[in-house]
C-alpha cells in the first residue's frame, strides 16, 4: 500500500462526535509513552501527522485522520496517562471504552506494546480486556531499536507466553520501530489485506458492517477467556 493522502478529519471527546461509518477504521492504543505518536507518523510517512509529546498521556481525544480518501486511522489517548486531572483521566478512558465497543466501522485495533521492557501489568489487562469482549486486535511491539534483538525477542516471547491461556491461537503480532522503519511494510500489508476483505464482503452483502470481513481474515482476535469480566479485574482499570 502507498498512502498518498493522509488527512486530519477531527478530534473527537466522545463517540458521538466522531464523522459517519462510511470508512473502515484502524485504531491505534497502548499506554502513555509507547512511541504512539511516532509509530503512527512513520506508518503515514508524514512527520507531525500525529503530535510527539515528552508528557506522556498528551492525546486526550479521539483523533482521527482520513488515509488515501479510503480509510481511517484513529490515534486513541493512551490508557494510564498521569498528566491531567483524575477525572479527565476517567471521562477519556469511557471515551475510548464506548468507542472499542460500539464503532460499528472499526475493523482492527493496534495494540502497541513496548518491546524494550518485560511485560508490564497494565498491557496484559487491557489485552485480558480485548480477549473478553471479543474485539479484534493485533499486537504491534515498538522501540525494537532500543534495546538488543535478543531482549526485544525475549520480551515479546515473555509477553506472549503471558497471554497464551486467553487464545486457541496467539494474536498477529509486529515488532516495530519508528526510528529506523521496521514493521512498516508489513503494517500497511495488513491493513490493505483487511480493506480487500471488507470491500468484497460489502459488495457480497451491502448490509454487513465494514468491521467484519468475511473469509480468513488476516486479523485474529477470537478468544478463550470467559464471556464475563474475569473477577480480579472487575475493580481494576476502566476497561
């Protein structure tokens, strides 16, 4: 895929507020200072597409951007942030919470994850929480360049062996770099897979939604867990 356009459409407090479902949409989300911004400036190939910040939690609203007049990549606040009032904090984790389960339109999440540290808790929760509730994801592991290719190998091996007993099959997972362009390819690959998919899905059956494409879809996120919230997560994050 070549992406020749990429458009800022708005930013968006809540659901509501976002454009029509007329485009399929990837969103993108990981907690505060994963290389969020920078991943998806890299992926757009459009420097300050997405705004860098050194405080981490900066994007607080549903930012979305129109991709070759085609598609949408939403750049969701990154759950966790410390910057900002607790009940900002609250009101935009609803907001991404209603969007994840309710955009009709959404055909993949990104989760990103940062490769250069071990497993963190926070991460394991929220994919605990898209396993639950059946929200189709892949995994996308930045920062592969900070650290040596044996410790990002070994974190995203500790990670997946973590999230193992919630999949009859391990999600699609990409190691990335904003710095030095890994994973870019493959990214967009995987988003022009999933449209192809979409579109014919639409031209079969106009009346299916474009989040869910018919065949073998190239994103995977069928779970094993429980159709309830697990117990020990009931009282923890706002997913």
């Amino acid at each position: 895929m070549n992406i020749h356009s990429a458009i800022f459409d708005r930013s968006a407090p809540d659901l509501d507020s976002c454009p029509d479902e007329s485009l399929p949409e990837f969103a993108f989300i990981g907690r505060s200072n994963v290389g969020k911004s920078s991943l998806l400036n890299m992926l757009a190939g459009k420097v300050g597409l997405a705004r860098v910040s050194p405080t981490p939690g900066f994007t607080r609203m549903i930012n979305i951007f129109t991709i070759n007049k085609k598609w949408r990549l939403v750049d969701l606040p990154g759950y966790g942030f410390a910057q900002g009032a607790k009940h900002d904090s609250a009101r935009f984790n609803d907001a991404v919470l209603n969007y994840l389960q309710n955009r009709a339109n959404l055909s993949c999440v990104f989760a990103l994850i940062d490769s250069s540290v071990p497993p963190q808790k926070i991460d394991l929760e929220f994919i605990e929480w898209l396993a639950v509730h059946s929200i189709r994801f892949v995994l996308v592991f930045t920062k592969t360049d900070r650290v040596s290719p044996a410790n990002v190998q070994a974190n995203i091996a500790a990670f997946s062996e973590r999230i193992a007993a919630w999949f009859e099959k391990l999600p699609t997972a990409f190691p990335c770099s904003a710095t030095t362009g890994a994973g870019r390819k493959e990214l967009l690959g995987l988003i022009d897979q999933t449209l192809l998919a979409v579109s014919a899905k639409t031209s079969a059956d106009p009346e299916t939604p474009a989040s869910d494409p018919s065949g073998e879809s190239p994103v995977r996120a069928k779970k094993t867990a429980p159709a309830t919230r697990p117990k020990h997560l009931r009282n923890a994050r706002p997913w």
